[in-house]
C-alpha cells in the first residue's frame, strides 16, 4: 500500500469532483404535493428511460443509464429507479442542472467551485436527500480538496472555535453552508421538511435521531504523482486537510493505528494505481489513472457507487428512525402505534432491505466493506430483537384484552340462557306493547336489560372495530409513504 512513511511532498490533483448528502424528515401531509412542486420549480423527474440525462447533471461527465440499470438487482432496481414521479413506493429522485460558479472563503484556502447539480430525494419512510455536485478546480493540492471536503460538509458551526468559512454565489454571502443550501439552491424545501429536533442547537430539517450537522462526502480524486502512502489513505478517511495552524494535518502519530485503519477503510483491489477509502462520513476514490479507464472511474462515482452509497446511508437512516419510533412508543398504553411500527419494520425487511444489492464481485465487495462501515447488520439485528419484543408484548396484551372480551360475553351467555331469552320476547312481536313493559317483574326487567346492552355492546364494538381497521389502513399508508 505504498511507503508506509508520510509522503512529505505535495500531491497534485489533475481533477478533484465532489457530492454532499443531506438527509432530512418529510412532514407527512406533504409528501404528495412535494414532487409537483420541484417539477415547478425546473428539477426533472430522473428517469432511466430517458437518455437526453445522462450527461445532463454530471458537468464533463455522462453516466451510462444502460450500465447503471444493469448494475443492480432486479429486486433493487425497481425501488432505485421508479417509473413515475407519482410512484410513492419507489425512491423518486428529483434533479436540476444549476451549472453555477459560486466561491469558498476560509483561513487556509480561498477558491472557487461549480455547482453542476442538485437532486433532491422522496423515499418512503419520509426520509429526504439532499445532494449537490460539485466540481472544484484544477491547481488545488491533495490537502486542499480534502480541507475544502472538511469545511463545506459542516452544514451549521456548532462550536465557536471551528473555522469561519464563508460561501459566496453571486453577490451572496453566506456564513453557513445550511443558509446557502435553503435559500439558495432550495429554497421551498423548508414548506416540506418535517423539523421534529428537540435541541436548540439543531438546524432545521435535521434528524433527531442521526448526527447530521455534518453532510456525508463523496470524493473522486485524479492526482499525479507516486503511490499514496498509508497516511494519505488514512487523512482521505478522515478528511483531514490542514490544522489550526495551517499545516498539513493528519491527526494520528501510531503508524500501527494507521495502517489498521487502512486495513479496514481502505478497499485496495486495484492499487497501486486506484484506491477506494471509506468512512463513517466520506467515501472517496482516489487514482491515478488516466484515460478510458479515469473517465470510466469518475463515471462510476457518479453513478454505480454512488446508489450505492446512496441505498446503504438510507438503509441506515431507515434503521435509524425504526429505533427512534420504538424508544417513543409506549407498547402497554398506545396500541394503535405498536401495531403501526411492527407493520413499518415488517414493510421495510420484506420490500426494502435486501442483504445483496447488486451481482458484480467488485461491487459486492465494496458493499460489504460500507455495511461493516455503517454497521448495517448491528443495527438490523437491533431492529429485528425491536420487531420480536414488539410482537410478544403484542401478543400478550391482544390474549389480555380477548379474554376480557371472552368473560363479557360470556356473562351474557350464561345469563340469557338462565331467563332465557324467551322472557320478554313475546312483547316484542309485530307491534311493540309498551304497556305490558309496566307489568314487568324484577325478573323480566333484568332479562330486558341484558337483550338491549348486549345489542348496545356489540353495535359499539363492531363499530370501534370498524373505525380502528380504517383509521389503521389510512396511517400505515401516511407513516410509510
């Protein structure tokens, strides 16, 4: 993997391109009308089908639709790559090309970007993405781009001593990358967020149950030069462009910690040419190739890999929220949202998450290294355990209430069949005599009061029954799509 020394000279990168992801809640009343309101404001529906978009978001790049239909699972692809903009059930992405010149200001670099695009994400669940494209330019350094990667994922500062970076776009000054986002690039995304943060330090639109201040980083990098070291893998992991000082930082001293990190992040298939490096936040390619085969690389990285990314970060949030929603829930006194969330992770094991997501070795691999990454499984079998404490306790609150429900009737039962039911019957044939009510003794009341509350009764329950099977079809569809 390369010397295991620091290299110590500066790494120039021929071409240096990089995407932001930005998850966040979708109000549910809103869903519906959000897809017609990005097509109104000049976002397409992406569609597979149609070829006039495969070069339409990625600046000098195109994407093969046809290479990335092939990619995935048959299963997988009808979930990533819905027909129709009205298909709730599938991940609708949304994108617009912006093609914008726009600027970083920062106490270590000052420089300009294009923005080439932005999509925006309706998945079910009512989870939301983000994502902008950018394109930076050619002169930058190795330390540079991941610096620019640092700062610009930090979507609100949280501390005072983090560095001030300013985004300019026009002759627009931003503070925050969060304020640039929502006023610049979508600014109607505020209507439809879904703002459940309890914490006053949170911006809007964040998960209360996932640390998002920062956005998660994809990285395509074309350098020139000799192989990377250990410790630039290492620094691409971590993002780590320059310190307080402005010096070249890498935040490790262990040469053995490093190179364990690398031993687990770094997918080095084909090195010493292209390595591939994930983290919690930032995945990035990073080659030295040049030609067919660098222009195929960044392709990839635009398509293939980046549903990819995209699909398992969403597993994630998905997980994420399912846990989220069984910590709120009160299983003993609200029934009606236990049974909801069982329904949810019932809905998402079977019709979402699939263990393999596409068939090529390569793209196995590194799925299974992002998995490990994002600890899918641990997460998973956490929410399988939620899924069956949630049906035992179920079941014994159902058996509770049923023989609740057993013991009344049965009161009844026993009750009509000690009068019988014959008592005041004869009163009620063809035209009801009322007066013969007053004649009634103690006994032939007490058997009128049983017929009447038992029809009572079960007119109530057939009804609550009734309202409950509605009330329950018509959020199960709201809660997940």
């Amino acid at each position: 993997m390369g010397n295991p020394k620091e290299t110590e000279k500066q790494i120039m990168v021929d071409r240096s391109v990089q995407q932001y992801l930005f998850p966040f809640l979708l109000r549910e009343d809103k869903i519906e009308s959000f897809g017609n309101r990005l097509l109104s404001d000049g976002f397409f529906f992406f569609d597979l089908s149609d070829g006039k978009q495969q070069n339409m978001f990625y600046g000098k790049d195109q994407v093969s639709h046809r290479s990335l239909e092939r990619y995935f699972m048959p299963n997988i692809e009808s979930i990533l790559f819905p027909n129709s903009p009205e298909d709730e059930a599938g991940i609708r992405r949304f994108s617009k090309k912006v093609d914008k010149e726009c600027s970083l200001q920062a106490p270590c670099l000052n420089t300009t970007f294009i923005l080439e695009s932005v999509d925006v994400f309706v998945c079910p669940f009512h989870i939301g993405f983000i994502n902008l494209r950018i394109t930076l330019p050619e002169e930058l350094t190795y330390d540079d781009v991941l610096y620019f990667g640092d700062l610009f994922r930090v979507m609100e500062r949280i501390s005072e001593d983090e560095e001030l970076t300013v985004v300019g776009c026009g002759e627009k000054k931003y503070l925050k990358v969060k304020d640039y986002i929502f006023n610049e690039l979508v600014p109607s995304i505020e209507e439809y967020a879904d703002n459940q943060s309890q914490f006053k330090e949170s911006y809007f639109g964040s998960l209360p149950f996932f640390v998002d201040e920062r956005m998660y980083v994809i990285s395509y990098i074309n350098y020139r030069g000799e192989a990377l070291s250990e410790t630039d893998l290492y620094r691409a992991g971590k993002l780590n462009g320059y310190g307080p000082d402005g010096e070249r930082f890498v935040g490790a001293t262990n040469q053995e910690y490093i190179a364990k990190y690398c031993e687990d992040k770094v997918y080095d298939r084909w090195s010493d040419l292209t390595y591939y490096v994930m983290s919690e936040y930032h995945f990035s390619c990073i080659t030295r190739e040049t030609g067919k085969i660098e222009r195929k690389l960044a392709s990839q990285m635009y398509g293939e890999h980046y549903y990819s990314i995209f699909l398992l970060l969403y597993y994630k949030i998905v997980l994420l929220k399912l846990s989220h929603d069984y910590a709120k829930v009160d299983v003993i006194k609200d029934q009606f949202s236990t049974e909801l969330l069982i329904v949810m992770i019932t809905e998402f094991s079977s019709k979402y998450y699939f263990p393999a997501i596409n068939s090529t070795e390569s793209g196995t691999e590194i799925s299974g290294h992002l998995k490990q990454v994002f600890r899918l499984e641990k997460i998973y079998d956490d929410v399988k355990d939620t899924l069956k404490t949630l049906y035992q306790n179920q079941e014994k609150l159902t058996d509770k209430r049923v023989n609740y429900l057993l013991q009344i009737l049965t009161g009844y039962m026993v009750i009509s069949g000690i009068f019988g039911m014959n008592l005041v019957i004869e009163d009620w044939k063809g035209q009801i005599q009322w007066s013969a009510m007053a004649g009634y003794s103690i006994f032939e009341w007490f058997s009128f009061f049983v017929i009447i509350s038992g029809i009572v009764v079960t007119l109530l329950l057939s009804t609550f029954f009734l309202k409950n099977l509605l009330k329950e079809y018509r959020n199960r569809k709201k809660k997940i799509y």
